[in-house]
C-alpha cells in the first residue's frame, strides 16, 4: 500500500552550524553547516520510515536556501510546497553543546522566509486529499507563519484530518511568555496528538502532581492523546478514554551512544506518527517512537542518523534480547 502524501507538514526548515567542541559559543572555533528546523526534522524522519510526506516550507533564494531544497528533494519529499522566497534570507540557528550532547540555540531569524507563510497556500483540495497534518511551535513565533499556521490547523480540524503538534519551546523567539502560552494554546484546541515535555506542558499553564497529571490537563484543552517525553528516562503517553488510543503507557527508552541529540525529539514525533498511522497500541507506539529518537542521537546533526525501519526494529530487538 502507498502511503505516501497522505501527511503534510508544515513549519520551519534552517541550517543548524553545529559546534566543533563542546563550550559556550564565545568558544567555540569551527562550526559545521547541516539541515535542520524542528518541522524539516519530522519530516526527513517520516521518509526514512517509509511515509514520505508533503512539506510545507519556505526558505530564502539564497545559497543556504537553495541547499535545503536540493536536500530535502534528494530526501524524497516532494518539491511542490518548498517554497523558495527572492525577498528574505534564510534562517540560521548555532548550536552549542555541553559534555553531555544537550544543546542551546542561537537563532537568526528575524524577518526570514520561514516567518512568511501565507495563510491559504495549503488550499481546500490539498487538505481533502490528506490524513495528518504536522505542525510545531516556532511558526507561531512571529511573522506571517503564525496566521497561517493557525488557518492550517483551524482548517484542518474542520476536515476531520489528525493534528499533530509540537510546541519545541524557544523562549528567544517570542516577545514574552504570556504570548507564546495564548497563541500555543489557541492552536492547541484543533490538536488531537501532542508531543511535548512536562516543562513545557508546566510553562503552558498545565498543572498536575505527575507527569500524566500534567498531560490530562493539557488534554481539557483539545488534545486527545499525550506524549511526554522525558529525555533518557523514556516517554509516556496519555489517551482520552473515548479515543481508540485510550490508556497510559510508559517505556524506558533505550540507551544509545549519544554523539548529539539535535533532532531526537523531532524523531520521537515521526514514530509516534508512523506507528499510530499503523493502528499500534500506546505500548507498542511508545517503543517505536523511542527507538527512532534514540537512532537520532547517534550522529551528530538532525538529520545525519535518522533510521530506516530496520534500524529501528533493530534497536528494539537488541532491547528485548538484553533483557
């Protein structure tokens, strides 16, 4: 069966300048070029699983721009929405790293083309021919993204499309944090599955003892299912009772050799998409999504480790066999 382009998702594509050691960016000497953007992340990883999506994205008609097209092209995802914009540059964000492989970003993206969406580019007739539709949070940071980004998701519920979202916290992109806790929530309500961290899920205003306290708060507000991921402590994930995702699962994770964890979340979300586009159980979804974010942090940049299926069934037999 061919599944693919019956996702769309839509968001930021930029090129991360990874640091060449660990350190804070005043010292660091030599930083390495590699795609990324939270968005661009999901859906390089949705390809590598076998579900190709449609992109919806917009880069600069500059030379960074023009390498992020022919790499996410050459990714396999389809040209037909990766807008190239002649009037903005193209975003860039430096990672610094500490010894562990956790990272902070310094992002230079005022007035980029990814800010320039426009409300109305995925039309009626995309959306009727679609099945799920991704979106995170720095699109709704500012600029004309965030309009369109919300019509997307608006529409989108209204079509009876899954919606999936990531609100991929960046503090230094918004004007306060009342903003981004009024606009994220707004976009919540057309939400059905959220990824997310307790801290962010604490920062949006939910409350709760437990981190699925915290996940059935958020759940009040539209999302019907709940992943809290928890670094290398694993995931959970919470579903509503009238969902056909309903129940709490919880899983470990697994432990890989992290050389950077750029994009580890990012690759959580495409699993967690694969396998409940799949029919898998919370159990089952949790594993698998684990094992595509752990496959993720194994080589340095966002997209540089992103498995194919058989590398992630191999995480999660090697697994089983340890125990």
């Amino acid at each position: 069966m061919n599944r693919e382009n019956e996702i769309l998702v839509a968001g930021e594509a930029l090129i991360d300048f990874l640091p060449e050691e660990p350190g804070p960016i005043a010292a660091v000497e030599g930083f390495d070029r590699r795609p990324g953007g939270a968005p661009a992340n999901v859906a390089v990883a949705l390809a590598r699983l076998g579900d190709a999506p449609l992109f919806w994205t917009r880069v600069g008609d500059d030379p960074f721009g023009r390498y992020l097209h022919e790499t996410l092209a050459a990714y396999g995802l389809p040209e037909r929405f990766l807008e190239l914009d002649p009037d903005a540059k193209t975003s860039l964000a430096f990672v610094t790293h500490d010894e562990t492989g956790d990272r902070e970003f310094s992002f230079y993206r005022d007035g980029t083309a990814d800010t320039r969406l426009e409300p109305g580019r995925i039309d009626d007739a995309v959306l009727a021919d679609l099945e799920w539709i991704h979106a995170g949070g720095v699109a709704l940071s500012g600029g004309r993204s965030r309009e369109a980004t919300l019509d997307l998701l608006d529409r989108a519920a209204d079509r009876d499309c899954t919606v999936s979202f990531d609100p991929n916290e960046r503090p230094e992109l918004w004007p306060d944090a009342d903003t981004y806790r009024t606009v994220v929530r707004e976009a919540l309500s057309n939400v059905d599955v959220l990824k997310a961290t307790a801290g962010e899920l604490s920062r949006l205003g939910f409350e709760g003892e437990s981190a699925e306290a915290i996940a059935r708060d958020a759940m009040a507000v539209g999302p019907e299912v709940v992943f809290v991921t928890r670094g290398d402590a694993g995931a959970i994930a919470v579903a509503a009772d009238e969902t056909s995702w309903d129940g709490i699962a919880r899983h470990p994770g697994y432990d890989p050799d992290v050389v950077d964890t750029t994009g580890a979340g990012d690759a959580f979300v495409a699993g967690a998409i694969a396998a409940l586009r799949e029919g898998r159980d919370l159990a089952a979804t949790l594993s698998f999504a684990n094992a595509v974010g752990a496959a993720a942090t194994t080589a340095a940049g966002a997209m540089a480790a992103l498995p194919d299926r058989e590398t992630v069934d191999s995480i999660r037999e090697g697994s089983i066999a340890e125990e």
